[in-house]
C-alpha cells in the first residue's frame, strides 16, 4: 500500500478508537458498585422452620467497620440479633430468639470499593406448622421490599437477590449500555465505508 493510501487509513482508524473510547469509558464506573447476589433464606422464601442465621454474599469484600445487617418482623420492630460477622464477601447474622410465624424483612447497608453505600431490602415468611402465628402478622401490612441504592440519602429499594444466582438490580449491562453499543457499532461501519471510499478515489485518480 502506497504512502498516500497508509496515512487517511490510519487517521479514520484513529478517529474510531478516540470514539469508541468515549462511547464506552461512562460505562466502566458502574461495575464498581457493590451487589448482592445471594441469600440465605432467599428471598419470597418460605420457611417450615424458622432461621438462626441469615446470610448475605455480595460481589465484593465487605468492610466489617461499614455493614450492617438488620431484622424486623410484620410490625416493623427489630428481631434481636447478634453484630454482623464478615468473612470475604458474606456477612452473616445470628437470630437470638426463635422466630414465630410470619413475615421478616432483612435490610443491608454496605459501601462499595468507590466508597459509595448500597442498601436494599428484602422479605422472607416463616410458617412452620407447629409454631403459632404471630396476630398482626400479614403481608399486606409488611414493609414493601426495596431495591439497593447507590446513594447515601436515597430510600431503601428492591434487590432480587436470589438463592443461587447473582442479582440482577445493579448490573451495569442495563438498558443504558444497549444504545451506547449500537452507536459504536453504527460509527465503526461509517469509517469503514468512509476507508474504502478514499482508497477507491485514490486508486482511480492514480490510474487516470
């Protein structure tokens, strides 16, 4: 290939990656948030016997200074339980009375590696048939479940964490990402297309 011909090449293929960087550099934050991605007893779970322990894995190490993990029945009022214990990704919490039968909400707060708090909620039942139910229980009057936030002042929001897989909620491959793809993929055919038109003009302006 001819000198001529090298250089508009290499100009558009460095146009490409300056876009293509710019199209895909906002993405990469998001992948710092901290998830939960299982639960133990899962979420909607519900149980013959009722749990000593509740368990939260998430994607990241925990900081054991920064999380907390609490439990309240149908009524709002917080089940006593013992302090967080962290290990690697999971914190876990021990249950310091029997549970009777109805619903329990677990809340979370942890901070993520770029420093910023998620928190989120979610609910599990109790019916064990030889345990009596507790009167006010219902789910009507349960706290509605809420998903994890990224900000420290924002209410708690729905988490799908899930007995096995990881939850969906704070994926960064969201509906926002989608476009950003399509827009480069649109903007490398158009170099290309581009590309092939200047090698052709060239080659006919040289045979002429």
């Amino acid at each position: 290939m001819s000198r001529h011909l090298r250089r508009p090449l290499a100009a558009a293929l460095a146009a490409t990656l300056a876009a293509a960087t710019l199209l895909i550099g906002p993405v990469s934050p998001a992948y710092a948030h901290n998830v939960l991605s299982k639960a133990t007893p899962a979420q909607d779970a519900e149980l013959e016997k009722a749990p000593t322990r509740i368990t939260l894995q998430f994607l990241q190490n925990l900081n054991p200074s920064y999380t907390t993990i609490t439990l309240s029945d149908a009524d709002k009022q917080q089940v006593a339980t013992g302090e967080p214990e962290v290990s690697g990704t999971k914190g876990t919490i021990t249950v310091d009375s029997a549970l009777a039968n109805g619903v329990y909400t677990v809340a979370y707060r942890v901070v993520s590696k770029d420093g910023h708090p998620v928190q989120g909620s979610y609910q599990f039942t109790v019916a064990d048939p030889a345990a009596t139910a507790e009167p006010s229980s219902s789910p009507a009057a349960s706290e509605p479940t809420l998903t994890p936030s990224a900000s420290p002042s924002a209410e708690p929001a729905a988490t799908n964490p899930a007995a096995a897989s990881p939850a969906a909620g704070s994926s960064s491959d969201g509906p926002g990402t989608m476009p950003l793809l399509a827009g480069g993929g649109v903007l490398l055919a158009l170099t290309a297309a581009a590309v092939v038109f200047l090698i052709r003009r060239r080659r006919s302006g040289a045979a002429g």
